[in-house]
C-alpha cells in the first residue's frame, strides 16, 4: 500500500472520529469566590489614583477587580457581596466568569456607598458574617474581603468581639485598601453628593464601653478596672477617628486569626495574582474537547508529503547549496 494513501486513510479515519465529540478526563484548578466590598464611608477617601487622577478607595477596588476579572480561568465562579454596619450582604451567589463577564462587570460598575444602610463600620462582625454566607452556599466558595479595616466606633482590645468559627473552614484572602497615613473622611447625603468632611466632634472617638455606664449614685460613673484604651494592634486612633488611614496591622491581625491570606492593593496585576493564589485554588475533574486535536494531527497529515516534496526541490535547487552554505 503506498504510503500517500495510508496519510490520506488516518487523516480520514481522525476527522472522522471528530464527528463523535470525544473527551479526554483531566483536573483543572478553578476557582470560586464571593467578593465582599465594603461600601462604609471611610472607603470614600480620596488617597488613590486612577489614570494619575484622585479617585476613592472604592473606585479604585472596583477598578482592578474590573481589570482582573478577565483573568481567572473560565469556568470559575465569582459572585459580589457588600459591607456595611456589622454585616455582609451577599447581591448573587457565584457565577461562572465568561459567560457572565458583562454583568459581573455592569453590576460590579453599579455598587457605590449609596448602598450603605448606616454610619457603623464594624469590620471584625463584617468578615464574620462574610463567612457565615460563604459556609451556606454550595460548595464553600472563597471570601475575598475588600476593606480598609476602618472600625466604627473604634474597639477596644478588651471587648473585641469573639467567634466560634475555627479558622480553615472557609478560604480566602483579606485586601486592604487605602494609604497608611490617615485623611479626611467625606460626607455625603444619601444621593451621594459631597456635603465636606466629618469632623472630630461628629464621629465616635472612643468605643462606647469605654465610657463606662451609669451607675446608682448621682453622676458616677462605673468603668471596668484595667480598662485598656483602644488601640495597640487594633488601628483606633482616639481624637482622630474622623480621619481614616488603611489599617493594615489590624487587617494581618484578622487575617492569621481567620486562616486568611493578607493582600495590600496596589494594582490590578497584583490582585489578579492574589485571585489566583494555589491556597485558593480547587482541582476539578473536566472533560476536554479532542475535536480541534484530532483535526490539526489530521491537516498535518494531509500537509506532510506537499510540505516534504517542497523540501526536497529547494534542495535540489541551483544554488541551493550555495546559500546554504552562506
């Protein structure tokens, strides 16, 4: 049998085989997050840039949550939740990334400080119920918090709320947002336009426990003995609560006290990396399409003999060995 023949009989015998949509079984690391974005008012702070203009916290979240979206592999999930007061607010539960990119991003584009219910930012409760949302859908996906760790009212180390979560149970990484060094806070009416900034005497300097309670007595006071002021690793900053700096310490703090992984927000690149971290990562037995492998081993075989008779007539060319040679 020649050997043009049997070429022509297996690129057949392959194009032929396409036409039963064969699958191959292999693992796949995909992912699947609920993205929590603090929408509190202290994300309102202008200390980032986009395009070299000023832009807000929050706008420079959703900037490179928008840029980085296209990078997490298709077939992973991805869903947008928000913080504000002492509680998550899951919008969808996960969806998968390509087919849904338009209105990932068109609902992602949509979610500003006007969706905040009130004037409390209550972090360490926020990341809890984040948690508790992520324990009830299917599968556990990831958190993904987003927040520049800015509690109000300020804690106070001896009465930091406590969880009996254990750590490990959900994935997922904090991202701090924002400048260490603190800045003014904007005020805003309720159709978000500026009304100037929050000033000492209109935020709540000090936690309420710290003040004390009333007591049988008159005008006393009763406050707990060895009452610690709230501060060290905690990021308060009695008399300067109503300017607001990222809070990374506290961030790291919540972070190893979760099982969570820490990101600073510097870039979208950075982020995409951080979405894409291997601890995030779930293998996935998928089938993989054989069709367009079969079809190019088949348009090799078919090119082959046209690709090496051409070969060997530039070979034989006059000349040819000349500039070979050269």
């Amino acid at each position: 049998m020649r050997r043009e023949t049997v070429t022509l009989a297996l690129a057949a015998l392959l194009l032929a085989a396409g036409f039963f949509q064969p699958t191959l079984p292999w693992k796949r690391s995909l992912f699947e997050h609920v993205v929590v974005i603090d929408v509190t008012q202290s994300m309102n702070v202008q200390d980032q840039q986009i395009d070299g203009k000023p832009a807000s916290r929050l706008a420079f979240a959703r900037q490179a949550l928008h840029e980085a979206l296209p990078d997490l592999p298709c077939g992973s999930k991805l869903g947008w939740a928000i913080f504000t007061e002492y509680r998550s607010y899951l919008l969808f539960t996960p969806v998968e990334v390509c087919a849904n990119r338009a209105e990932l991003r068109a609902s992602l584009a949509g979610i500003d400080g006007r969706m905040a219910w009130s004037g409390n930012s209550e972090i360490a409760k926020g990341l809890h119920s984040g948690i508790v949302v992520s324990k009830a859908l299917p599968n556990r996906p990831s958190l993904v918090f987003v927040t520049d760790g800015h509690e109000s009212p300020p804690l106070n180390p001896r009465h930091r709320p406590r969880f009996d979560d254990p750590p490990g149970e959900v994935t997922g990484v904090i991202v701090g947002v924002g400048e260490p060094k603190p800045s003014p806070i904007p005020k805003l009416d309720p159709l978000g336009r500026p009304l100037g900034f929050w000033g000492a005497d209109e935020v709540a300097q000090v936690d309420p426990r710290s003040l004390g309670r009333g007591a049988s007595v008159g005008q006393e006071s009763m406050v707990e003995e060895g009452s610690a002021p709230p501060s060290t690793g905690l990021g308060a900053t009695p008399g300067s609560e109503h300017l607001s700096g990222l809070r990374e310490p506290y961030l790291k703090l919540l972070a190893g006290e979760n099982g969570f992984a820490y990101h600073r927000l510097r870039s979208a690149a950075a982020l995409s990396q951080a979405l894409r971290d291997p601890a995030l990562a779930r293998p996935v037995s998928v089938r993989g399409d054989l069709r367009l492998p079969l079809a190019a081993l088949a348009a090799l075989l078919l090119l082959a003999p046209y690709a090496t008779a051409f070969w060997r007539r530039w070979r034989r060319a006059p000349g040819a060995t000349r500039r070979t040679a050269a």
